[in-house]
C-alpha cells in the first residue's frame, strides 16, 4: 500500500472521528481503511489509534504522528499546485475556526461573502469555545480575541475589543450606585465562566502595582452570550462581556458602560494561520478579502461600544424598590 494514500485515510479518519467517518470521505471500503491504518501503525511499529464500536482516540505516539502527516500532506499539495502552474487559482476547502459568537456575528457574514466570490472554494467553519490547535487539529485559520503567546502562528491584526461592565438604565434605576469597583459587591452579578464565576479583576490604582478584585456570588450563572446580555437588557442585573458582544446594545441604549475608567487594557483581536499557509492560494485569498472588512465591522463595533458611555447615566445613590 502506498504510504501517502494510508497518511490520507489516516488524517481522514482524525477529521471525520472514526473509520466509518474516513470510509464516507475518501470513498473507501470499511476495511480499505482498516488496512490503511494497519499498514502505518506496522511501518511505524507502534500503535497510532485506540479503536473502539463507534469511536477512535490518538495514542500518544499517534499524536506526534498526525502532526507529522498533516503537515507533510499539505506540503505535497502546496508542491502538486506549484508544478501545475495552478498557485494564484483559489480552490479547494478552507477551514476557519472561532468562538460561536465571534463566528455567528462576525465572521459568518463575511464567509457567505466569500464563498459568493470564490465559487472554487468551499469552507468548514468550526465554531468551539475552546483553544484550537491550527496544526494538530488540520486548521488554516482561526480568528483569535486574545493576548497571543509566542509561536509558529502568523497573526494579521483586526482590531481590538474591550471588557466591559454593563447594565441596563432599569437596573440602574432601582439598585445602588456603581461609582468603584467595590461597588459590585452590592449588586446582582449576571456572571460567565470566561470572564470570572465568583470574582471580577480590575486593573491596579495609580501608584500600586497590586492587581483589584471584587468577589460575588452570581444571581445567574449561564454559559451563553447571548443569555448574559438578554438577562442584563432585561434588568436582571450586571454583567461584564466584550465590547463588541454588546455593542449595539448599548448603542441602542438598552445597556449602559460602567467604571469605564476601572478597565483593564483592551485585548487584540488577529486572524491567524500556521507559518506557510498563507502560500495556499485558498488561504491567501480568503486573509485579502476579510482583513479589511473585519478591520472596518470591529472598527464600527468599537465606536457602538463607546457611544453611552461618553455621556454616562447617572443612577440614583439609594435603592429604590422594584416593587
């Protein structure tokens, strides 16, 4: 059996969660593919896949492996489209990752642009709230609203987003003033795992050098976005999100910015990729084409997120009853 076709069935395999995955994708019998794996893990002499009934699961020389047969298989590929004279053409399936706001609200719109565009091409959106490795998991790009740690990624700057308290002017109406961090303490916290279930951080004060925290106990604990800010536009309490989560929110003036002043520092939003995948005529031509138009959507984001709180809502200093 050729090796390059057995590392094909293999990656298929990885990709689609399981032989019967790989046997659909690469048109395969159940035991062609079967022997494929046979046939890598009797090369390399070590078991590479933990079979059970319906799943498979990577040993650990498995991983290392996949890694090396991703990469070796994009590279064939890159070298195929170069000996045919075909690298400026597009084509192919692209994969994007992203968290499931950021992809639903941002980066779907953009995609359905593209694939209009680019009728060569064919994308795979993974939207998962949780970090994706662009190499092991056979990623070519992935939009990243973080601090980026230092590696092989390509970054291509976006914008930037903030972490913002919010509350909409009913709450605000009825509960004490938030004039400092410690104030949060008295209020009904609408909280998320990402941003701190029990506690929120703020930057030091002038002169310290000793982060703040303010602990809670949440009212509400929800593990969805879109919950957070329907629960806070609904006056059930204060939450803390991105800017660009509920930008038009607040441009609407459903939510109002609060201790804007109390913010830590913005984080910066990048489309990455794996170092040399931006040769990939699919790769380097979906970056041209939604660099700027994600430059200009966070751009407009960032001016929503702003309107409210240059002109703050004073909320009275006593409670008053909700009734």
């Amino acid at each position: 059996m050729d090796r390059i076709d057995a590392m094909k069935v293999f990656v298929a395999a990885l990709d689609e969660g399981s032989l019967a995955g790989a046997s659909r994708k690469t048109g395969r019998s159940a035991a062609a593919v079967s022997r494929a794996i046979a046939f890598l893990e009797a090369h390399v002499g070590v078991p590479l896949l933990h079979r059970t009934t319906r799943s498979i699961k990577l040993s650990e020389a498995g991983e290392r492996y996949a890694v090396a047969c991703r990469k070796m298989l994009l590279e064939l590929e890159e070298a195929d489209r170069n000996a045919a004279g075909e690298r400026s053409v597009p084509r192919g399936t692209l994969t994007i990752s992203a968290t499931v706001f950021a992809g639903v609200e941002i980066l779907r719109p953009i995609v359905d642009a593209f694939i209009d565009e680019f009728p060569t091409v064919n994308v795979r959106m993974h939207l998962l709230e949780r970090p994706v490795n662009l190499v092991e998991e056979g990623m070519d790009l992935a939009l990243r609203i973080t601090h980026l740690a230092d590696s092989t990624l390509v970054a291509h700057p976006v914008g930037e987003v903030r972490r913002v308290i919010v509350a909409s002017p009913r709450y605000l109406a009825t509960h004490p003033r938030i004039a400092e961090p410690a104030d949060l303490a008295k209020q009904q916290i609408v909280a998320m795992a990402h941003m701190g279930m029990d506690s929120w951080s703020f930057p030091p004060l002038d002169g310290s050098s000793v982060s703040r925290s303010v602990s809670f106990t949440p009212r509400l604990m929800v593990n969805n976005i879109r919950a957070a800010i329907e629960s806070a536009v609904d006056g059930h309490g204060v939450t803390r999100l991105l800017s660009y989560h509920v930008a038009p929110e607040i441009r609407a003036g459903k939510l109002q910015v609060l201790l804007a002043e109390a913010e830590p520092p913005p984080l910066p939003v990048n489309i990455v990729s794996p170092y040399g995948r931006l040769s990939v005529p699919k790769v380097r031509a979906f970056v041209d084409f939604a660099l700027p138009r994600l430059r200009s959507r966070f751009a407009c984001l960032a001016k929503d997120a702003s309107f409210v709180s240059e002109a703050p809502i004073q909320p009275p200093r006593g409670r008053v009853s909700a009734g």
